[in-house]
C-alpha cells in the first residue's frame, strides 16, 4: 500500500527565483502532533502545503476510516473536501486561500503544471486505495506497506533492508485499515516466521525483500 501520494516536492518549485513573490504570500501556521485539523465542513476554503512534518489524509464512514496518504513536507492540499487531515508529528503548514492560488496559477503555467500532476497523483493513489480494500486482505496490505517503506526509505545492509516506521501501532492500523489488534497479531507471526525481524521500537529489519514479498501469498 502506497503511502506518500507524490515524489514531486512542491516547495522546491515554491523556492526557483521567479516564485519567489508567490511563496511570501502564503502564512505558515503551526500544529501540534495527534490533533485533526480538518474535517468535512470545515468553513474556510484554503490550499495548504506541508512545510514541516506528516499529516494523515483519510475517509471516515460510520466507525471505520479508510486511509488515502500520509501528506509529508512538499505536498498540497485543500481544507474544503470530504477527508479528515490529522497531525501525525508537530507540523508548519503554508496556508493561503484557494482563489489566490487559482489566479496564480493562470498567470504561471509551469507551476500550475506541478500542481495538477500532483494532484493528478492524488487521484489515482485514491484509486488505488479503494482497489486495494475491495481485493486484498489484511495480511497483503500490510506486507504492501512494509515493502513499499522499504524500497522509498528503507536502508539496505549486508543483512537486509532496515525500514523505520515512526508511526504508533494505532496509526499503523489506521493506514492499512485494520484493527490494532490485527495488526499486531500479523506483525507478531511475521516476526515468528522469520520474515521480518523488530530490531529497536519501531525499527524492522527485513532479511529478505522478495521472500517477504511472496509472504502474504502464503
């Protein structure tokens, strides 16, 4: 399961000479970690970009909430859709008002470029959500997670890939849309079968990707 919904990082755009003048328009504001920020309803129609730290963008229907990405320094935003936006660590966000952007972007097609290919990401990482609810069990949504921080963050060694989650075990379980519980008794049985090994808190070390790969199908 894919968690970062683009490998475009807006604020390099934001800092070229020429948008210089754009970029003071926007206002940082700052929010501790663990707080829902944004929710359906929210009354003010304002674009955001992650300065600083990790926000989780989800769906809540009745008592279960489904995961769309993890929103990380670099990615956009609005304030005024169907999704719940929660702090995961303390975070700046760039905040200024939707039509601002919208008249910028008319007058500056490379950047409006940028946006609507992230945005255009967004979309298919949806998608791609919803398929992987719909057709895939727990076990392969959590192997799909690991092996996916694996190849974008994790550190190879001699005795394998190393990923840091940062994440609690309940955000953990939000993401792949799941219990806690039933995360942990997975997490638990991988960590009996060998596949993966927990090294510090939140540290995993998994000895053999493609093995660990083939592991759900099990």
């Amino acid at each position: 399961m894919k968690t970062k919904f683009s490998s475009i990082n807006l604020l390099t755009e934001l800092k070229k000479i020429e948008n210089a003048e754009f970029l003071a328009e926007f206002i940082d504001i700052h929010f501790p970690k663990n707080n829902l920020i944004y929710s359906p309803g929210y009354d003010k129609d304002f674009v955001f970009i992650v300065k600083k730290g990790r926000l989780r963008l989800y769906l809540a229907v009745e008592d279960k909430d489904f995961s769309l990405a993890i929103l990380e320094p670099g990615d956009i935003y609005v304030t005024h859709t169907r999704a719940h936006v929660e702090t995961l660590d303390d975070v700046i966000l760039m905040v200024m008002p939707t039509s601002k952007l919208h008249s910028y972007m008319t007058t500056h097609p490379a950047l409006s470029k940028t946006i609507i290919s992230i945005l255009g990401k967004l979309l298919k990482q949806s998608f791609s959500i919803i398929d992987s609810l719909v057709f895939k069990d727990i076990k392969q949504r959590l192997t799909d997670f690991f092996i996916y921080e694996a190849t974008h963050n994790g550190m190879s060694g001699d005795e394998g890939v190393t990923v840091r989650l940062d994440l609690t075990s309940t955000q953990l379980a939000a993401i792949v849309g799941a219990s806690r519980q039933t995360v942990s008794t997975i997490v638990s049985t991988m960590l009996k079968d060998g596949v993966l090994e927990k090294k510090d808190r939140n540290v995993y070390l998994i000895p053999n990707i493609d093995l660990f790969r083939n592991y759900a199908h099990t």
